[in-house]
C-alpha cells in the first residue's frame, strides 16, 4: 500500500535510485573520515549529534558535506561492505562529496529552500525519487 505524503520538498541537486526508509536527520555535518566507525556502522565522533547510532540503511539527513578526497573514496568502501547509508540528503555539499557518492552508489539530494534538517523530523520515514528531485515525508 502507497503511504500518502504529509510534505514534500524539492532539491536543487538529485542523483541515484529511489527508494523509502526510516531517516537519521540532524544539524550536523558529515564527514565519512572523521565522524564514523566504518566498521560497526555507527557514528562515533562524541561531539557529533548522531553519536551511537547505526547509519546503516538509514536515509542521512544532514547540514553539510565535510571533508574531501578520503570522505568521497570512503563512500565506496562502506558500500563494499555493505555497511552504508542508504541515502544522503544535504542542505550544501561539496563536489568530491556528490562524485564519492555517485562512484558508490549511494543516492544523494541536496539543497533545498529551507533548512532540511528543521524540516524533516529525526526518525521520519521518506520516500525519495531523484528523478524528480523530491523527498516526501510519509504519515
């Protein structure tokens, strides 16, 4: 059964595969080098505001993309072992981030007209189609 959405919003930047999964959302940033335990699937920088909490399969929805060249290769390396988020939605990223992302295959939407991370409730569940740039929240 087709969950109907209670809002939508519509990103400037979309690639990758639609899909619908339960979302991990804070004004945070992300950094794949810095800010995860690679290995165990779970964000383990203590200042970070997902500390603890698994990644995996989770639709990230984060402030900003931080880091370079490391961050960008390590997408593809959480992908190997399958251990990885199943998308990533920013209100900025930077464009090592978004080619990490697409090398991986990892679906990825960023910015947007409001501050994603106050829009979209932690724990929410989405439904995202990158084709038509868009993120419903489903009731």
């Amino acid at each position: 059964m087709n969950k109907i959405a209670v809002a939508t919003y519509t990103a400037r930047h979309a690639m990758g595969h639609a899909l619908e999964a339960n979302c991990l959302s804070a004004h945070d940033g992300f950094s794949a080098r810095y800010d995860l335990n690679r290995l165990e699937g779970t964000f383990s920088r203590p200042s970070h505001k997902m500390f603890g909490q698994s990644y995996h399969g989770k639709i990230l929805v984060l402030d900003t993309a931080k880091g370079g060249v490391a961050s960008a290769w390590m997408l593809y390396e959480m992908k190997s072992r399958n251990l990885y988020p199943a998308a990533i939605i920013f209100n900025t990223v930077n464009p090592i981030l978004a080619q990490g992302a697409a090398h991986a295959g990892i679906t990825m939407l960023a910015g947007f007209e409001g501050d994603i991370t106050s829009l979209i409730r932690d724990g929410a569940k989405l439904r995202l189609n990158p084709e038509r740039k868009t993120v419903e929240v489903l009731g």
